[in-house]
C-alpha cells in the first residue's frame, strides 16, 4: 500500500538521488491541449534543494513544453521507478517554475548541478512539492543499468553558446509549444553566470 510523506528525506531522498532516470509530466489548462510526458536522464540533473523542493537542468534537443506548461500554471509532476532492488514507484506532484538563463536566481542554482551543466541548458525546472507518495510498483519490471549516454552532452558540448541560440532559433516548438503556447523566450537570453 501506497504512503504519503511530508518531506523529501531520509530513504525518499536516497531513493531519488539513486535513480538513474525519471520522468516529468505537465499539461496546458485547455482540455484539447496536448499532455506531455519526458524522460529525464544524464547524471547530476537533477537535485533535491530542500526538504519540499527539486530542481533539474532543462536542455536543448527537443521541443520546450515542459518550459510553457510550467510558465502558463505550473502543474507538474515528477515520477521514479525502481528497475532494481524493491519495488517502488515514487510521485512528487508539485508547482513548478522555469527559472531561465537571464533570471538572477540562475546564478544561485546553477551551481547545485556541479558539472552536469553544460552548453545546451536552457532553463532550470524548480519544483516544489505540493504531494510526495509512493506506491508499489510491483508490475515495473526489473532492468539493469548500464551507462549514461553520452550523446547529448558531447554534441552540445561542440557549440558555442552563439550557436546553441541559434540551433534553438530553427527548431520548432521551441519558442511556442504544441498548442501556441509562450515557451523558452527567443532569441535564447543569455546565461546571467
């Protein structure tokens, strides 16, 4: 049976700081508008700030739907699972909010990521926990973790700031999400560190 906690601490905290891998979810508030679910990955993205809020590093690659959900009302939700060891599925239902590169606070958070930051950062998604509950993932299967990909990192880590804003200026759903929504604000703004 599934529990409610109050805090991100202690064993829920190991549990997330553990995971190689979680997913996001948000949507827009129109009932037609299109729900969006991600993958997160790349070691050190993401951080527990305190004891009620988390933040991850949003990079470039994709579209930035996460960035107009969170910027129109802030719904998000977080979500692990254990492919090793016990089972557990872990929910951190919060209000998020896209701290972009010009935004002061970035040069307080940044940091937090050490050296998973990189070139294709775009903003920093905090979230602060509204629900934080378990349940017990008995049906997720086991899997075993390999190794990061490194990909992502190596080829943004080729361009330019210069040429990453210029790489998200082309790509579409950037600017606007899915459903016409303001996203990242182009051109990119540059990093206030």
């Amino acid at each position: 049976m599934g529990q409610t906690y109050e805090r991100i601490e202690g064993r829920i905290r190991t549990f997330i700081e553990e995971q190689p891998l979680f997913f996001t979810a948000t949507a827009p508030l129109a009932g037609d508008g299109h729900v969006n679910l991600s993958p997160k990955g790349r070691k050190g993205t993401l951080v527990v700030v305190d004891e009620r809020t988390l933040a991850y590093l949003d990079f470039g690659g994709s579209g930035a739907e996460t960035i107009a959900h969170v910027r129109e009302n802030g719904r998000i939700t977080l979500m692990w699972c254990a492919f090793a060891g016990p089972p557990k599925v872990l929910r951190v239902h919060g209000q998020g909010e896209a701290v972009l590169r010009d935004d002061p606070r970035w040069a307080e958070l940044i940091p937090y990521f050490k050296d998973a930051d990189g070139a294709a950062a775009r903003a920093i998604i905090v979230v602060r926990a509204r629900r934080i509950s378990d349940a017990c993932g008995f049906a997720v299967p086991f899997m075993d973790y390999r190794e990061e990909r490194t990909q992502h990192a190596e080829h943004f880590g080729r361009k330019t700031d210069e040429e990453f804003a210029a790489y998200c200026e082309k790509k579409p759903h950037v600017g606007v999400s899915l459903d016409g929504l303001p996203a990242l604000p182009l051109p990119l703004p540059a990093r206030t560190d």
